[in-house]
C-alpha cells in the first residue's frame, strides 16, 4: 500500500493479487481495479509512480503520471528488462531518478538479475548478477562472486531456487550516489557499495562463517533512524532484524514482546494444561512450558503437524516437510536432542512427488486411546496409523486408481514406485493441516478428506473402507475439503477452504456419513480451516470452527453460529485444542499467536 500526498487529498493505491486499487478520497472508497494481474510492488520515482506486476507469472512494470489513474508500460529501452517473473522495486526516496529492480524468470522460482535505473524506472541496465548454465552435463554459475563466499552462499544466486517467494532489495538513502544497495532472498543477504558491481555476503542463516545472524527469507527492508543512528531493518520469516553499522551487526531484540508467529498446527498436553507445542512457518516447531510467553524452539525447519498424547504426556510428535516425523519419549519436549527418529514404516518418506510439504496428523482423545500410543498421518495417497507413538507406521489405506470405481471401495496399500517414476494416477488426499478425523469413542471409527469432494471412513479399524462424494451427497458443496471432526461414531462434521465468497462452509451427517446436510448457517463466507466438537456436550452439537475471520461456535448442531467470545482478534485462525476434560479452548493463529479461553 502507498500513499500520494501530492494533492488536496490523499491518493491510496493497493496492491493486491486481484490487481491495484485507487482511492481518490483517502481510503473511505475504492473503484474498480486500475491495474489488473497480480500487483507486487509499488515505488514512486522521478518517473511518477512505477508498478511491478505479473500475469501468468510473467512479469512487466508500468508507471503512471497521473497518480496511478492511469497506467502504460515503461519504453524499457533495448528490452533489458524481459523474461523476468515476479519483482520487487527499491527507491531510496520517492520521486528518485535511481531504481532497482530484484527479479525473479518469468514462470519459475529462478533468479533471474538485479536491474538498475537512472530514469526513475522507464529504462534499465542489467546488474549481471549472474545465473546458472549447463555445461559438459554439469551446472555452472556464469556471473558474479561475491568477496567473500561461503558453502551457503559461494556465489550471488541471492534467491536460491525461491524467487517465487524470498526478494528483498533496499538503497541506501544517505548515499547521494545511490550505490549502496542491500539485497535479500533465502539463506542470505548481501551489500554493494558500487551500484551493483562488487558484492559482500553480509548475513548468515545460521550465524555461520562470521557473520551476523539473520534468520532465512527476506522478504521487507527499510531505513529509519533510531536514537539518531541510521538504521537498517530487515524483515524476514524469523521476524525483524536491525543494524546500525551498515550491516556488519545484526539484533533481532526488537522482535521480543511482538505475537506474530505463522502457526500451522498446535496442541497440548492434559496431564500440564499450561504446556503448548507448535509447528510454524519456517521458525520450526516451539515449545511452551508453564504460563510463560516465551515458545522456545525445540525442532527446526518448517515446523507442520504435532501431536502429544491425550491420555499422558508419554509421546509427542513434531514434524517438517514431507512426512519427516520426530518422536519424542522423554518429555517435555524441550530442546532437539530428545527428539526421535519418527517416520519409519513410511514407504514415501521425503519423496515430494508421494507425500505433501505440509506433514498433517490426527491425536485421538484419551477417550478413544487409553494408552496414548495411537496416532494418525497422511501422505499424498496414503493414510498411515502408528500404535507405538510413532516407533513405526502401518499403511492402512491407499486412495484407488482414478479409473476405479470409488463407492464401496476398500483401497488396499500397494508397493509405492520408486523415486523419481511418477506415482499411477489417483485421487489426491488433502494436502491441509486436519484433513483426518478420530471418533471420540474408540480406535475402530476414523477418516480422511480427499480431493474433489471425496471423503473416506471406516468403522473396523481399517480393515475396510467407504469412500463417499460430498460433493454428490450435499448438494451445493464446493470440495475443497479441510478439516473433518467426529462428534460419536454416527455425527461427524466437515469444514472447507473454498475461495471466498462460498456460502456453503460446514456439513454434517447423523448416518456415520450415508447423508449430509448444510450446516453453515451464521458462518462468514471465508474458508473453514478447523472443527472441533465439545466434549463437554454429549449430544455432540456444540462445535467451534476456526475460520479466516475467527473462532464461529454452535450449539445445535450447526443450524445456527456465532462469533465465540472476545478479545480475539479477526485473523486466520489455523488450529483449535479443547483438552479432553473440555475444560479450555486454545486457538492457534496465523500471524498473532496463540490465544486461550477458559470454559
């Protein structure tokens, strides 16, 4: 979002994915988009105002001399500016003449160069940062080397492979020459004090190799000064970083006291009720111990599913991507060297094309499982059950070949094709965070969301399956399938994640899944990301949905919701945790961490 101030009233542009939006009366209206495609980045120049956008992932600038009311594209003389994907634009004062520009190529997450403007972004010249080239069957970097390269970071491929989502770039506004330039991308970020001709590796994912540590993926930097110290802030997955000696070290104090984490998955532990664990976005998954505000770190990584046993605290799981599991026997969980091997018995482990990025499981309530041992994960087309707390997992069910009639099925777990050969065609299990569901009574009911609509149950422990199309049963349903809650072995609920402005959020079905009805009344039209139903309520109609809007709760079974409680602000709630005794809610966030109430 910026701001035009330029005239009697102020001018607010916003750039979004549905393209860039105008206000002319200060942000109380806004028309109807002035710039279609993707809008990235916005930056006012001596040119006016430019625009990085991209359609179909190929990416163009524009600039605007009437305050973005209108948009043409730049004459980008010679046509150095192409073949780039998405980009990031960095002015060091509005209405400079010096423009860079930090692209990624056009339809991948390569890096594709670093452009210079002295024209206020309608003409650029090619930094050459360089990029990767086949030669004799081998990849070679052809371009430039940074002065002094490390194992992470041995030459400028800043970005890595993910252009697509880690591009920072921010110049130095005290240097008149505009040749003090930073750049940011995955496990590193660099300083030229030359426009772009000499580079010197400034930052450390890790803290290795001398240098300052930065936590990975850039993505926002600033100037501002502090305590009149020019100061440098850079804004990665690990939070915001600081530096008020151009770079040569780094604070990350400033992020104490800010909720700001980006929780996948959360869950707790009966026997220490004040006990969280949570897996995050890049910062792994973190454990809290007691009352305290303070979730430290106890695996690393993207941190996705965890589970901790219902009945006692005898196992808890933690996970990163693509199905890598880790056990933990000698809880609390409270630093990396207790954890376990965790993924044995999962034929598809660490294979992308057989398992997805975000590893999900399912923990089944001590009144199910007594013994705490028993816990539940998917893979791409598998569902996997361990009753040993994840000492070793058993295949239970495989989605059938597309061509297979899915009614009445009761898919068996077949050999899976070594990496690299392509898996046979078949129906995809959901790839979100709580696609499984576990009957709160015993082991033997329990299911899993597939998709386009499908959903498949079992009433015997596996040994045989139904596999149902929502998407038939109910009708008006989207698909999009997502979180799926046993209230008993008969009433289950599901929840989907269907674009915005979809009505229809939550089914139910009394029949142990024959038929379903609508039960969304009250419920806003943003997607349904977690149910969880009350074990305080026996009869199994008091449910809470985690929306993008907040925790929603009903109390008859879904004919009618409400926002539940206050306090909580309106933010993408990820994942909900009602102890078995019923006798709190805690609700993971999306970008503010993590909330309680108390019943």
């Amino acid at each position: 979002m910026k701001v035009d101030t330029s005239g009697a009233t102020d001018v607010v542009l916003v750039a979004t994915n549905a393209g860039l939006f105008r206000s002319t009366d200060g942000g109380v209206t806004y028309g109807a988009p002035v710039l279609t495609g993707l809008v990235w980045s916005l930056a006012r120049t001596s040119a006016g105002w430019v625009a990085a956008r991209t359609v179909s992932n190929v990416g163009s600038i524009l600039y605007s001399t009437n305050q973005g009311a209108t948009w043409v594209a730049i004459p980008n003389g010679g046509g150095v500016y192409s073949g780039a994907g998405r980009t990031t634009l960095g002015v060091a004062k509005p209405s400079d003449a010096v423009v860079y520009a930090f692209a990624a190529t056009a339809g991948n997450g390569v890096q594709k160069d670093l452009y210079r403007s002295t024209d206020g972004g309608l003409n650029w010249t090619a930094i050459g940062l360089g990029q990767y080239v086949t030669v004799n069957g081998e990849q070679v970097w052809q371009g430039k080397f940074p002065v002094n390269p490390n194992p992470d970071q041995p030459n400028m491929d800043i970005m890595a492979g993910q252009a697509f989502y880690n591009q920072m770039v921010l110049i130095d506004p005290n240097d008149s020459t505009r040749n003090t330039v930073y750049i940011g991308g995955q496990l590193s970020s660099a300083k030229s004090t030359d426009g772009g001709q000499s580079w010197r590796i400034i930052t450390n994912w890790l803290e290795q190799f001398r240098l300052p540590y930065v936590h990975a993926d850039f993505h926002a930097a600033a100037f501002a000064t502090l305590r009149g110290d020019p100061t440098i802030l850079f804004g990665t997955d690990g939070g915001l970083f600081l530096s008020t000696d151009g770079g040569r070290s780094f604070s990350s104090q400033k992020n104490d006291g800010i909720s700001s984490y980006l929780i996948y998955a959360m869950t707790g532990n009966p026997k220490h009720p004040d006990d969280v664990l949570i897996g995050l976005q890049d910062d792994g998954s973190r454990w809290r111990e007691g009352t305290t505000g303070t979730y430290n770190q106890v695996l690393g990584g993207d941190g996705f599913g965890v589970g901790w046993s219902q009945s006692d605290d005898s196992v808890s799981l933690a996970s990163v991507y693509y199905s890598f599991i880790a056990r933990n026997v000698r809880n609390p969980p409270s630093n990396q060297r207790k954890w376990l091997v965790g993924w044995n018995g999962i034929d598809e482990f660490f294979n992308p094309a057989l398992t997805y990025f975000n590893t999900a499981f399912a923990t089944p309530r001590a009144s199910a499982d007594p013994v705490g041992l028993t816990f539940l994960h998917r893979t791409r087309y598998r569902l996997y059950r361990t009753t040993n707390g994840a000492g070793s997992w058993t295949c239970v069910m495989e989605t059938p070949l597309a061509a297979t009639p899915l009614v009445g099925a009761s898919p068996k777990c077949e050999p899976q094709p070594a990496p690299p050969a392509p898996p046979p065609t078949r129906v995809g299990l959901r790839a979100g965070s709580h696609p499984i569901g576990v009957s709160p009574l015993d082991l033997k009911n329990f299911g899993v969301l597939a998709n386009s609509g499908w959903i498949y149950t079992t009433t015997d422990a596996g040994q045989t399956w139904t596999s149902r199309s929502l998407t038939a049963l109910a009708l008006g349903w989207p698909g999009f399938n997502a979180t799926l809650a046993y209230a008993n072995n008969m009433t289950m609920y599901v929840g989907n994640e269907a674009p915005i402005g979809t009505a229809m959020r939550v089914i139910r079905s009394v029949d142990g899944g024959a038929s379903w009805s609508n039960a969304s009344s009250g419920l806003p039209a943003v997607p349904t990301t977690k149910l969880v139903v009350s074990p305080r309520d026996p009869s199994g109609n008091t449910v809470y949905a985690g929306t993008w809007l907040g925790v929603y709760e009903t109390i008859d079974g879904g004919v009618s919701w409400h926002l539940y409680g206050s306090g909580l602000p309106m933010v993408v709630v990820s994942d909900l945790y009602v102890p078995s005794d019923g006798s709190y809610l805690r609700v993971s966030t999306y970008g503010r961490g993590v909330w309680e109430t108390r019943f």
